[in-house]
C-alpha cells in the first residue's frame, strides 16, 4: 500500500463501493475482503478476546507497535459469518496501523453512513457493528492511555 492514512484508506473503500451498481456486488465485495484476512490464531479465540453485542462470534485482538513516529496499534480479529468478516477488513483496513489518537478521533458512523453500511445492515448485524468499533476503541484506549486520557480532556473522547 502507497498511503495507508486513515483518510485513503477510507477513500479507497468508498470509491470501490461506488463503482459497485448493486447491494448484492457490495456484499459479494465484503465477503471478497473478508475472505483476504489472515486467519486468528486458534489461541486468540477465548472468550476474553469475543466481540459482545455481535450476532456471529468475533474474536478481536490487538498489539502495540513502536515505529520511527510513535506507536501504533495492529488489529486482528476473525468471524465465524463471512459478512461480518469482510466488516471486519473494512474496520482493520480503517484502523489498524493507527495511532492511538487516529483510532479514536476517526468519525466511524459518517464514514459508515458514506459506505452505505448503516442503511443495508440488519438492526443486529448494526449493532454487532458499533460493538466491534467500541472494542476497536478500548483496545486502542487500553495500549495508549495516555492518549485516551488527553483525548477525554481536551473533550475528543466519549466516555
């Protein structure tokens, strides 16, 4: 990948979901995503690493990375349904190689509600959603508290 910020990554997603005419094209790209994620390790599937308020199970992990310009947050995670996979791509492709702040800074719902996602997903499959984001947010808050904490001071961060 050229530019893996936020942003293009966004716009990349966005541009490919609008050449697609058709929902059923989007969800046979969501399972093409899904499906071009390395597998989580057997070990990582505890309860402790389960996604709450997800329909499918999803199991979710995340590793602190030092580079030249700060540390970053690496996602994995793996569902046993293979939409929620490729929602899942979407969500690493997002935030994954992050920092902290970007993790929890990046406006997630109107970005969602430009791919489309927030219209055509089941209220369940919605919710199963927000809840990985909520645990995308915790575990980057969880590595970085510092940061987590300056966000909620300087009013960035919900509680």
């Amino acid at each position: 990948m050229m530019n893996n910020t936020q942003q293009a990554q966004a716009n990349e997603l966005l541009e490919t979901f609008a050449l697609l005419d058709t929902w059923e094209d989007r969800y046979g790209y969501l399972i093409d995503l899904g499906r071009e994620l390395a597998p989580l390790d057997a070990a990582h599937k505890t309860e402790e690493n389960r996604v709450h308020g997800c329909q499918s199970n999803v199991w979710m992990v995340a590793e602190a990375h030092p580079t030249d310009t700060g540390v970053v947050i690496e996602f994995q995670a793996e569902s046993d349904s293979a939409i929620v996979q490729g929602l899942i791509a979407i969500l690493t492709k997002i935030y994954s190689g992050q920092p902290a702040e970007k993790i929890l800074t990046f406006d997630i719902q109107h970005f969602l509600e430009q791919l489309g996602l927030s219209q055509h997903l089941s209220v369940n499959r919605r919710n199963g959603l927000y809840g990985m984001v909520r645990r995308i947010k915790l575990l980057a808050a969880t590595l970085a508290p510092e940061t987590a904490q300056a966000l909620k001071y300087a009013g960035e961060l919900d509680d």
